[in-house]
C-alpha cells in the first residue's frame, strides 16, 4: 500500500490542510508495520489491506483521539487495527454458532432445502415475536452460548431473572412454533 489516503468529505466538511497533513503523516509513519501485522493476521494480502483500510478511516474520524508522539500514535492504531480484527472473529464465530443453531434435524425422510428453509424461517418469525430483552437473552444464551450467569452481569440483572426470561421464551416459542411443526410432521 503506497500513496497518499484518499478521503471523501462532504462538500461542507471540508478537511484543514493541517488535519490532512496529520493523517498522511499517520498513513506514512506507521502503514508499513500495520500492514505487517495486518498480515499475520489475516488469511490474505487484501484482507491484510482491507484492515490497514479501515484503520486508517477509522484515524481520519478520529483524528483528535490519536495521541501526538510516534509511539502513542503507533499503539493507538495497533490497537484499532486489532479490535477491528477481533470484531470480525467475533462476527464469525455467532454466525458459525447461528448456523449450527439453524441446522435442523432431518424432519422426514423425503425432506428437502425448502422444509429446511421454511422452518429456519418458522424459528426465525417466532424469535420476533418476543419482546427484545428475551429475544436477547434467549439469543445470547442458546446461540452465542453464554451462560446465564454471564448474562446476568451483562444486562445487570440476576440470574434467578434470567432464567425466568429463558423459560419464558421457551414456552412462548413452543407455543409459536407447534403449528409449524405440527404442518412438518
């Protein structure tokens, strides 16, 4: 990756030539160790620049958070391009998880993908149906497989609360999904 970044602003929001000079100061200082890290990080060279991107576009809307001197400046953009990173493992472990989740058991013997998605969507449509903070809790609990304790600090409730949520929501989707496998069956 080489060059200057390129930004595009609004037209009102132009950019001062000092902030413009902080970020190519930023880009030309540090991108080459970014990048190396970004590289052991990923499983290829764009998606290794792909995290150099996004780092760098998250220093320029944050310009005045990154601290002044090259080491603070560096640590502060090793750790963006980290968390960035950390993020996408995150979303790809829950969407694993949620998948697995989703699969279904073979409902018949001649089922096919459209049982399959059609009740995937059944599951889904039942979910909606709770009220956000069980949706949330039976989400975090039965896919992302927290346990209720963790739960429990996380929202700030107790755990005797968060049981009763999930059980709760486990008779009100029994309740939403018998039809439905009422029709599979």
């Amino acid at each position: 990756m080489s060059g200057q970044p390129s930004l595009r602003l609004a037209a009102g929001d132009a950019p001062s030539r000092e902030r413009t000079d902080r970020l190519a100061a930023l880009f030309d200082a540090h991108e080459d160790r970014l990048y190396r890290l970004a590289r052991r990080l990923s499983s290829s060279a764009d998606h290794a620049r792909d995290l150099v991107q996004e780092t760098f576009l998250r220093a320029a809307t944050a310009l005045r958070s990154v601290p002044a001197g090259a080491a603070s400046e560096e640590a502060w953009l090793v750790r963006v391009l980290i968390n960035i990173r950390r993020d996408e493992w995150r979303k790809h472990h829950v969407r694993t998880r949620a998948a697995v989740f989703l699969r279904t058991a073979p409902v018949a013997a001649g089922s096919d993908a459209e049982t399959a998605l059609m009740t995937r969507r059944a599951v889904w449509n039942a979910l909606d149906t709770l009220a956000p903070r069980r949706r949330a809790i039976v989400v975090m609990h039965e896919i992302d497989g927290m346990s209720v304790e963790a739960i429990a600090a996380l929202l700030g409730v107790r755990a005797m609360t968060v049981r009763w949520h999930l059980s709760i929501a486990r008779r009100d989707l029994k309740r939403a999904l018998e039809p439905v496998v009422g029709e599979i069956r």
